[in-house]
C-alpha cells in the first residue's frame, strides 16, 4: 500500500507549519541556517535576512539531516497527541 503524505484536515497546514518552525528554533535547527537564533528567524521571516527557498517566503533549510528533521517530526507527533489526550480526558 503506498503512502501518501495528505492533510486530512487541510485548515490545520498553517498551525503544522508554525508548530514545525517552533520546534525546529527549540532544537537550534531552524535559526542555525543564518548564524544566529530566535531574532534571525523572525528577522528572515520578515525578509531583513537573505535565504529564502525557491518557494518565496520560507528560508532554505536543505541543510538539514533526515534526523534533524525526524525529530521535529517525532516531536510534532508527540505534541500532537499530548493535546489530544488532554481533550479527551478533561
């Protein structure tokens, strides 16, 4: 059976998206790419700092290791299910 890497809630790519820059800044991966920290990341956000990707507004990450990256991955996943459970259970 192929895998597919599909939203299955299409409204929630944003959150994802901003909950998988936080984590990779928590870890140092996301901020390294410019030598810097939380106020570079902000800083290239706002385009203040070259390395933009082809895509126009999120930075060149291609850097990265598949375990830097798994592992923000792994920790979307368990931040993920953490929240679920405490839906559930409060």
């Amino acid at each position: 059976m192929a895998r597919t890497n599909r939203t299955v809630v299409p409204e929630s790519r944003a959150m994802l998206k901003q909950m998988q820059y936080e984590i990779a800044s928590e870890f140092g991966l996301y901020g390294a790419s410019y030598g810097g920290g939380m106020d570079t990341e902000f800083a290239s956000e706002l385009g203040a700092i070259g390395g933009s990707g082809a895509s126009g507004g999120t930075p060149y990450l291609g850097h990265l290791t598949s375990r830097d990256n798994g592992s923000v991955g792994g920790e979307i996943t368990k931040r993920l299910i953490k929240q679920a459970e405490q839906s559930l259970f409060t």
